[in-house]
C-alpha cells in the first residue's frame, strides 16, 4: 500500500497572480477557483485525474491565501527541468514572468539556478536531471 503525491499547497497573499506566474511557468491551466475562500487551483490540462489513475501524475498546485508574510526560507521547493530549452533559456524565459533570483548560501558551484517566485517562494533549475 502507499500514497500518490497529488498536490502541493501554496500559502500566499495573491493566490490568483501566482497562481497566473505558475501555470505559466508550468504550462498548467487553472482548475478551480474561489474568490471568497481565496483558494485556486491550478494542474496540469493534459493528466487526467483520479484515484484509481495507475501510474505517477503531475501534481496540482493549490495556493490559498493568508494574512502573513513569508519571512524564511523555505523548507520544502521545487526543482524544475526545462523541456525544451536549455538551462539558462529557461532560467531567462522565467525571469521575464516575474520570477528573480534567490540566494540561499549557494555557492556558485551548483549546477542548478535558484530563483524566487513573485512572493519569494524559492524553487531550482536544474541544468541536466530529468524524471
């Protein structure tokens, strides 16, 4: 017996605008939306979904928002590998969608690029590993 990983949930203060940056960034489209609880959810348009789906199925992403500010690092990012452009044309297509670049203590040797989404929330490009 075991668990599928299914979904990701993002706390944020504009779940809508990031929820724009990441299905850009990801080519997913949004799946579900509510303005009065301040949740969206965005995932992949070519996965169908279900629980008795076999296999591994790209994750949903669910940004609910709260009143607090990210203020750390985070504990827990995503790693992204380009799938039809190299390494830096991604990082640069990336940046042109709001992302910037974060340091968390690299040291210059990494053969991933860190960057920070337009609320800071840390993620990786990687250069060379692929699922």
């Amino acid at each position: 017996m075991a668990s599928k990983f299914t979904e990701l949930a993002i706390d944020c203060a504009d779940p809508a605008g990031l929820a724009r940056f990441w299905c850009a960034v990801l080519g997913y489209e949004v799946r579900d939306e509510d303005e009065a609880d301040g949740v969206v959810i965005i995932g992949s348009p070519t996965v169908p979904e279900g629980k008795d789906r076999p296999g591994p199925i790209p994750p949903m992403l669910t940004f609910a928002r709260v009143p607090e500010a990210k203020s750390i690092k985070n504990r827990l990012h995503l790693d992204l590998n380009p799938t039809d452009a190299d390494q830096a044309e991604e990082v640069h297509r990336l940046l042109g969608l709001g992302a910037r670049h974060a340091d968390v203590g690299q040291t210059g040797e990494e053969s991933w690029v860190c960057l920070a989404d337009p609320e800071g929330n840390e993620f990786c490009v990687l250069a060379s590993r692929c699922p």
